[in-house]
C-alpha cells in the first residue's frame, strides 16, 4: 500500500502524462506499474474523455507514440519486407558481419535501412540490406529487430 504522500506523488506524476503516456501505461505496460498507478491513469483518461481507449486507437492516433514503445515494424514496413531477419552478427574488433547505413528512416515506426557487410577493417563485401529498428535504450539497450528488404 502506498502512503497519502506517495499516492498524490504518483497521481501527479500520471496527471502529468499526455495522452499518449497515459494509454501506454494502461495498454502496454500495465505490467510494469503499480495497480494504484494503472487506475490513476485509467480515471484521468476517463477525466480526458478517453476512456474505454483500445490499443488499435492509440496506433491510430499516436502511432509515433506506439512504435517507439514496441519492437514492431509499421504496416508500411512490413510491407516493404520479408519475415527474414539478420539473425546473430558474428563478428570481433572490425573483423566480422555489420550493418551499416542509416537510409530511409520511417516516420512511423522509426525503422532505418541499412545493409549488412563483411568487414576486415574496412568494408569488403556487401550482403543484403533490411529495414532495422533499434529498440528504447533502458528498455532493450542495445537490441535489435530486423526485416529484410524485398
Ligand atoms: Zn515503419
């Protein structure tokens, strides 16, 4: 249980959510808050007029605001892609597999293209190039997920 003052930090710290905030701590990570937290939330979105929101609506409407949060690709992508990712990426001090670039990066769901090389120091020979979206550093620092270009 949390104290009078804990709880009316934490109602503040709800109230001070946007919209998008609010729906991400109710529809995303509900695991990740303290039940008096999802409810705070849940009321101030009732208070909002944004009650009952589901998370096909959050995507709709902040849909920048759902893809920084999740490893998933945006339709748009997806469908520019197949299933096939770059898997696990051998490689030791510039010797090995790497993805380099930084093209095209999507709007939406934040994705870049960058293809993969094999390097001895330098770049020696080019295989093919994906869509890669770097996840939340704190949440999945250092991760990746990947799609390769069609
Ligand atoms: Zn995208």
């Amino acid at each position: 249980m949390l104290n009078p003052e804990e709880y009316s930090d934490l109602r503040e710290r709800m109230q001070s959510l946007d919209d998008g905030g609010l729906m991400r701590v109710v529809l995303l990570f509900q695991d990740e808050y303290k039940p008096e937290a999802i409810s705070i939330a849940k009321e101030e979105l009732r208070r909002r007029g944004l009650e009952g929101v589901t998370l096909e609506q959050l995507i709709e409407q902040t849909p920048e605001e759902y893809y920084n949060f999740v490893p998933d690709f945006c339709p748009g992508c997806i469908a520019e892609t197949t299933d096939k990712s770059v898997g696990k990426l051998f490689h030791f001090y510039n010797i090995g597999f790497y993805l380099i670039g930084d093209g095209s990066e999507c709007d939406i769901c934040g994705s870049i293209i960058q293809r993969i090389w094999f390097l001895i120091f330098i770049p020696i020979y080019p295989g093919s190039k994906y869509r890669v979206k770097y996840l939340e550093p704190g949440f999945f620092h250092g991760k990746f997920v990947s799609r390769r270009l069609k």
